[in-house]
C-alpha cells in the first residue's frame, strides 16, 4: 500500500466534514475501507498493517458500518 492512497477529493470531504470526531470517523473508515480493497478484503493483514488486533478491527467495522458488499463495491 502506498502513502498516497487516500485521494485529494477524501482529504477535501475530511477537512470539510465539520467536528473533529466527524473527521477522524470519515478518515478512519475511508483508511480501512482502503486498505481492504488494497488488500483483496484480507481482515488479518489489515489488522496487522494498521497495527491493531483482529478483534479491534472487527470493532470498527461494526463502529462504522463497514459491511464486506461495500468493500467489493469499491474495486
């Protein structure tokens, strides 16, 4: 994966998504939605590159409705 995944057009909806929460929750789902697709929806190997536990990963997806469609959707 390399340091320039996340878009001009993400960055630009990150800087005018209004709160600080808001910000990190698009920034965190645009991130994992990302790093998903870049990686063929492999869940283990983006819990590792992101440095986080499978079951911390899990959480997130729940936290921000990140369903394995939406995933695919985006390739």
């Amino acid at each position: 994966m390399s340091d320039d995944y996340l878009t001009t057009s993400t960055m630009s909806a990150l800087v005018g998504s209004g709160t600080l929460k808001e910000a990190v929750h698009s920034y965190e789902r645009a991130l994992i939605l990302e790093s998903l697709r870049a990686n063929s929806n492999d869940k283990r190997k983006v819990a590792k590159l992101l440095g986080i536990s499978i079951s911390s990963l899990y959480r997130k997806l729940a936290e921000l409705s990140i369903e394995d469609h939406a995933v695919e959707e985006r390739a």
